[in-house]
C-alpha cells in the first residue's frame, strides 16, 4: 500500500537552518507547523520569511496572493504538542545528543503511529536516536546544507533500523522540493560533511602553525580550487563551535589525525569566539551575525613597506610542455621580453607553437587583438640551449618533476646566469631547498608554482626556504603583480598551501568508494551540490592524473608521516593496472577515446 504524500511538516528548531527549511517548505505548499520553545527565534522566524518573499514579489517571481498563501502556512508554536497532526517531523535543534533524545522521546508520545521522524544532525549517530525511539524504523537523517534554500544537496540518512518505505517516502518528498538527495549511511558527516571537515580542519590547523595567513590560505584554495569560500572563512560562517562538534564526532569513530580538531578550534570556541554569528572567529565582523569582514590587529596593513625587489626586465623558462609555455605565455603577455628554452631547438620551437595556438583562441574569443597576439610572440625566443639565459633576471623553470633532473637543472643555470638573477622552480610537491642546495647561491632560489593552465589560473604559491633572502622574496612578489597574478606566501613543506589541503581530501573521497560508503556519483554530486565545489572529486581525480595524484600523495605521507595520509589502495591499484584518468581513457571512470 502506498504511503500517503507527506503534507503537513513541523521544523523543531527556527534557528537559521530550521527558518530556511521552513521557507522551503512552505514556498512548495506545505503547511508548516515551526516550533520553538523561544518565542523570540519564532517571530524571527515568521519574520525572515516576510522579508523573503516580500524580496521574491520585488523580483517578480511570486505575486502578492502567492505570498500571503506562503505566510499563511507558515505557523509557529512553543510546545511539542503542535506535532500531532504532522505527517513529518524535522528537527534541527543544536548537535547535542541529549537535546535532540529529549525531542525525540517527547515527540513519541504526541505523533501519529505513521510518522517520520528526521534528524537534522550532521555529527551524531542517527542510529542511536532510533534505538532511543520508541519507534525506531520511522527515525531516519534529513541533511540540509546552508543557507537550505538554495542549496541543491539533501542527504539522506537511513540506520539499519530504518523501513526502506520510510526512506522511499522522504526521498520522493525531496524532489518534491526541487532538491536532489543521495541516500548515505550512517556515519559522523556522511558524504559531504565527512570530506569537508576534515579538509577545514588541516586548514585551522595549517593557520595554527602560521605556516601561512589567514587571508593566503583562503585566497590560495579559492584561487587555486576555484571554492566559493576559503576555509577559514567558510569555518567562521558555519560556527567553530559547530566546526568542533562535528569533527569530535568524527574522530570518535575514526581516530585519524585529520579529524582531531585543531586546538586552535578549542581555544576559539571556549573564547565564544565561533564565527560570524559571535562577530568574530579566524576574522573580525562588523557586527554579531554581519558577513562583513573588517580591519582587526591580524590584518596586513597594504602601505606598510616592503623590502624592495630586484628590477626584472628579461625573463627565462625552461621547459617544453603544456606548463612551460603557459609561464611564457604569462610573462610575454605582460610585457616581458621572455627567452622559452628547451632541450632542443626544435623542442623550442614547438613550445612555442603552442603559445601560438593557445594565443589564436583568445582572439578568437574576443579576448585579445591580433595585433596584441602578434606582439606577444615576438616577445618569446625560443631557445635549444641554456645559454640564451645569460643576460635574464628571473629563470622560470618548469621541467620534470624530478628532483635528481631538476638539480641538475639548477647545477647549469648557476653556471650560466648571471649573478643576481632569481632562479625559480615550479615544482608543486619536491623541496625547494634541494634545488637551492644545487647551486652556489641558495639565498637567490625560490619556488614560484604557478597552477594549470597558467594563462587562467591567478594563483602563485611564492615558496621561500630557509636560505631565501628577503630580496628574491620581494622581486618574485612584485613580478607577479605586474603578471596580474595572486601571490601566496608559503614556507617549504610538502604540497605547500593548495595541494596539502586538497589532496587528503581527495584520498578520504577514495577511501569512501573503497569501503562501498558511497558511489562516486553520489560523491561528486554531493560535493558539488553541498559544497560549492566547481568539480566532484573524482572529476578532479581523473583531470589531474591518478599517477600525478598518487606522487603528491605519497610525498605528503612521507612528509608528515601521518597514517591517514597514506593513500588509499584503490588509488594505488588503479595506477599499478594503467588506469590513469582521462589521458588514458579510463580512470574513476571510462571517457570516450579521441
């Protein structure tokens, strides 16, 4: 027999996930039975949806009827008892598991027999609730993401007591909502919050050590992921009280490094410094809930000096592939009369046929001249000795990553350049120090990592060693403003800002595959969908390389010597059988052969 549709809903909790799904619901024409036991949260509530539908009648996507029917069955209550003629109960009262018992037992005895009961958790165990229930196979997960109104992913959770019509029903109501759900098990952040936090935590972290700024390592996993938000913005805005919660649910069950929260969380939170809503976290806010970020004692004064670079007038690359010419594109563009020298002239040569074809289709795109495209190339020289580099300031190299050829690299351009030339590696995974260490000038070697495609993408990780001075510091920042690049300040340490972070990220969405959590469509819609995440991280995993993935992987576990950096042996397999992503054919999944 089929269920009945799910009509009436009672939100327990108009906190600002509880008011968002409220409007959601009664926006799709549901009546809405919004409980709180603080009368204030409720006239808040009521008042949040007033506003926003009197913004949607501005726009012109309701009229003024279709907003008063909206308020209409949008109706709030103090007590539980307003529940018993609900035919799904959601509550979103705050990650603790005694309050959101308390809730369920009192709502046992006021529901129908057929009633859902939904958790809006994303922490705690949705099993033990059920158990606790006196009904346990109508308990289930419902995950919203915030703000619950625009975000697409709804996560649903099912224990092993849960009945699969319980699921089937919240799962078609899901749609009904114009969401999209993934049905997930039970475990401490599921699919999206489960890869999310434990990449936010390395991020506090990372902040901790002060390895980097606040702003830089927000700036990098923006510029260089493409995320909506930095993490340490993102924390901020979630709650670093919530931020903790969630993770000490996770290492409970895990007992990874990755999801012991950083002590730094700890300290925050304790301070009632949590975020956006206290009015200040990792950042300072105009005002308790503002998202206006303002000056505060961390923030770095633009007018304060820096210490002056060196002029740069000629530039150099080594290399011949896709990133070489790319930098050389990059410098050329800018400005800068730009040697691209290879291993032979005709590896030069192609190189810079390369640059040719990429230039073509930004005239073709409107987004230069050709006469800009045509005074960009006679910029470049291409070159089949290092040689040609005697007279320049900065050498770019971009070859093999490699570090036994790329000190050999270095070896020879000690050798051929002049003194005070700035010698920059790209590398995105070796120490930069071994490069330094190669040559007679250390103080002058830098890492300048540029992301692919280097003509798009705006990020520069400037990597000094302990040997950098201050000097070849300044001269690369300043170059990559005039480049109209985004410079990053980072120490030398595997992976620097975006690939430590983005990279056990990827693992742990490996891992989930692996141990049959999650399909990968599942996966990569959650992320995109909940997250923000231009790309799913299988998507990414198969662009990227699994071979490329693997090599970063296993340099960040040898680095940090962390057992849950270890990578995953799926990853490991698919690699050993040849299955490399999309430059094979065939990876995380099969892609049609060109």
């Amino acid at each position: 027999m089929d269920r009945p549709p799910l009509r009436t809903i009672a939100v327990v909790g108009l906190g600002t996930m509880g008011t968002g799904i409220a409007d959601i619901l009664a926006r799709a024409g549901r009546e809405v039975i919004g409980i709180d036991t603080n009368e204030a949260a409720a006239r808040r509530a009521v008042a949040a949806l007033e506003s926003s539908t009197a913004r949607s009648v501005q726009r012109e996507r309701m009229t003024q009827s279709e907003r008063q029917d909206v308020l209409a069955r949008f109706r709030t209550f103090t007590g539980l008892d307003a529940a018993a003629e609900a035919d799904l109960v959601i509550e979103v009262v705050p990650e603790e598991y005694d309050t959101k018992c308390q809730v369920f037992a009192e709502l046992d005895t006021v529901v129908k027999p057929d009633t859902i009961l939904a958790t809006g958790t994303n922490a705690l165990s949705v099993t033990r609730l059920a158990a606790d229930s006196d009904r346990p196979e109508r308990v289930l997960g419902l995950h919203f993401f915030n703000p619950a109104p625009a975000m697409k992913l709804v996560e649903i959770v099912s224990s092993v007591l849960t009945s699969p019509q319980a699921v089937a029903a919240v799962t078609e109501f899901a749609r009904e909502l114009g969401k999209d759900p993934i049905a997930v098990g039970d475990r401490p952040g599921f699919v999206a919050d489960g890869l999310l936090f434990g990449y936010l935590n390395q991020a506090a972290a990372m902040y901790e050590s002060r390895y980097a700024t606040r702003e830089d390592i927000d700036s990098a996993m923006k510029l260089g992921c493409g995320l909506p938000m930095g993490p340490l913005a993102l924390l901020d805005l979630i709650g670093i009280d919530t931020a903790r919660t969630v993770l000490e649910a996770m290492y409970e069950q895990s007992r990874e490094r990755l999801h012991a929260p950083a002590p730094i969380l700890r300290q925050l939170s304790e301070a009632g410094l949590t975020g956006r809503k206290s009015g200040r976290g990792f950042y300072t806010y105009a005002a308790p809930g503002s998202s206006e970020v303002v000056p505060d004692a961390l923030t770095r004064d633009p007018a304060a000096s820096r210490a002056p670079g060196r002029p740069v007038t000629a530039v150099g690359v080594v290399g011949s592939g896709t990133m070489a010419g790319g930098i050389a594109e990059v410098f050329a563009k800018a400005g800068y009369p730009t040697v691209l020298a290879a291993r032979s002239e005709q590896k030069a040569a192609t190189a810079k046929e390369r640059v040719e074809r990429s230039l073509g289709r930004s005239v073709d795109k409107g987004r230069m001249t050709a006469e800009e495209r045509d005074a960009t190339l006679a910029r470049i020289s291409p070159a089949g000795s290092l040689d040609a580099l005697a007279e320049v300031d900065l050498v770019v190299e971009a070859v093999a990553e490699d570090l036994d050829i790329k000190r050999q690299l270095f070896r020879r351009l000690d050798a051929v350049c002049k003194q005070g030339a700035v010698l920059a590696t790209t590398t995105s995974s070796l120490p930069v120090v071994a490069c330094a260490r190669a040559t007679s000038r250390p103080q002058d070697v830098i890492g300048m990592h540029f992301f692919n495609p280097a003509p798009a993408m705006k990020l520069v990780e400037v990597v000094s060693t302990v040997l950098t001075d201050r000097e070849t510091h300044a001269t690369v920042r300043e170059v990559c403003t005039k480049v109209r690049k985004h410079p990053v300040d980072c120490g030398d340490r595997a992976g620097f800002i975006v690939n430590a972070l983005l990279f056990p990220y990827l693992n742990n969405a490996v891992k989930m595959v692996q141990e049959h959590y999650a399909s990968l469509d599942d996966i990569d819609a959650a992320m995109k969908l909940g997250g923000g995440y231009p790309m799913g991280p299988f998507e990414l995993l198969d662009v990227v390389g699994l071979d490329v993935s693997l090599a970063i992987e296993r340099v960040l576990h040898e680095e940090f010597r962390d057992p849950g950096l270890a990578p995953a042996p799926l990853l490991e397999h698919l690699v050993a059988a040849g299955c490399l992503g999309r430059k094979t054919g065939r990876g995380f999944r099969e892609y049609a052969r060109r």
